[in-house]
C-alpha cells in the first residue's frame, strides 16, 4: 500500500500549508470521443474563470502571483522556475488556448485555472514504495517531461518523491516522465497545494470540484484527504 508522507523538513518551510490529496482507481483515462467538447469546453471555462485573478495590469503584481513567487523564494530552485499556477496564468494573460491532453491532465488543468489553485496528479500504479513532500537531499533522479536527461533535484528544493528519485519538483512545477498520466492510466493520485488560509479556502472549493467532475467523466468516485502539519500521512 502507498502512503502520501508530508515530511517535516515540508513543515519546516511551510508551517501553514495545506496539501489535498485525490486517490482515484479503476478509470480508463481515454477520450470518451475525438476532441471530446466536454474537456474543450471544461478548459475554455477555466480559461475565462482565471481573468479574474489577474486584474493587475503588471502580471507580477496579481496577488497569486505575488504569493507563489514569495514562496518560491523560502527554498532552493534552479534560476527562473515559476509555480505551475504561474505557468497556466501566464498562457492566460497571453491569451493563448488549451489545448486538450488527456482526461485526467484536462480536469485538474480546468480546476487549476478556475480556482488559482496548484494542482498535479500522477500514475498511482508507477510509483515506487511511498511518495514524500519533503527537502530533497540533492541528486534525486529526474527525468522531466519532455526531456532526454537526467535533471537531478538540487539540495533544499522542496520535492515530491518515492524509492527511485523525484517524481515532481518545486512542489508542482515540473513532473517526471516515469509517472507521468497518461492513456495507459488507471489508477492517480491528484495533489492540490495551498499555503496560507485564503488558498486553502479556495482549494477546499477546488478539490469538491474536482472529485465532481471527475466522477461525472469518468463515473468512479474518489477519495480525498487533506494533509495539515498535525495530520502529515496518507494511505492509498
């Protein structure tokens, strides 16, 4: 059995975070139909939702901006590396379309955009003895997405990771290729990252939705925990 474990070298960076955790099995993560209208419309939705993050007209000065890149600064990461959240709501202000993926990538990208919220998931059944949130150590194996090389994780970088290396890095920023979602995916594992009270309240929102719509696609319901300093471990 998998266990979710928020380590407390997590804690001792982020004191105040809170992390939602979706478990979700028995899925075929395939389009229902070619370019299934239900995920374009889904990611046009979410799209439209993220304006109203970013009324700033200076793109850094939009608070979820402005707090992602706050916490960015209390731990080590390679030069220019931004939140996930960042990335989406960058695409937004460039007024650029999403563009559908696969199911599961879809949903928590819609979710992502609506509610200004982190959100990754990765391949339950790929992962390797426990998955961590901790400090890496430096040098944890990384294969990222779309890349032909290693990219370890370097020393104080706050990473999710199992037995065989780093399987996202800065929190959600970046994922690896070895557990990755995919078509082949039946069973995930969604987290949702929030660091002070106001985006909890949102990812509390953010995560009700998301078991929703992930329910109504995929008719499998899941099962979710949020993971607190006081309550730091999960079992799938």
């Amino acid at each position: 059995m998998t266990k979710f474990i928020a380590d407390p070298t997590f804690w001792e960076v982020f004191p105040e975070a809170q992390i939602h955790v979706l478990i979700v099995k028995g899925i075929s993560n395939q389009q229902k139909q070619e370019n299934d209208p239900y995920l374009i419309d889904l990611l046009a939705k979410g799209k439209e939702a993220a304006k109203g993050f970013l009324l700033e007209e200076t793109f850094s000065q939009n608070p979820v901006i402005a707090e992602w890149r706050g916490a960015f600064s209390q731990f080590k990461i390679k030069k220019g590396v931004r939140s996930s959240i960042e990335a989406l709501l960058k695409r937004v202000s460039q007024d650029r379309e999403f563009h559908p993926i696969n199911p599961l990538v879809d949903i928590y990208n819609s979710i992502s955009l609506e509610f200004a919220v982190p959100c990754g998931g990765e391949d339950l059944q790929k992962i390797a003895g426990d998955i961590h949130l901790g400090q890496a150590v430096g040098g944890e194996s990384f294969l990222p997405l779309g890349a032909e090389a290693d990219a370890p994780a370097l020393p104080g970088e706050i990473i999710y990771y199992d037995n065989e290396g780093a399987i996202c890095r800065c929190l959600n920023w970046r994922e690896a290729q070895r557990t990755m979602l995919t078509e082949t995916t039946q069973e995930v594992i969604f987290f949702m990252e929030s660091i002070n009270s106001e985006q909890a309240q949102r990812a509390n929102q953010a995560m009700q939705e998301l078991k929703k719509r992930v329910a109504e696609y995929f008719g499998v319901e899941g099962n979710d925990f949020v993971v607190t300093v006081e309550e730091s471990q999960v079992n799938s």
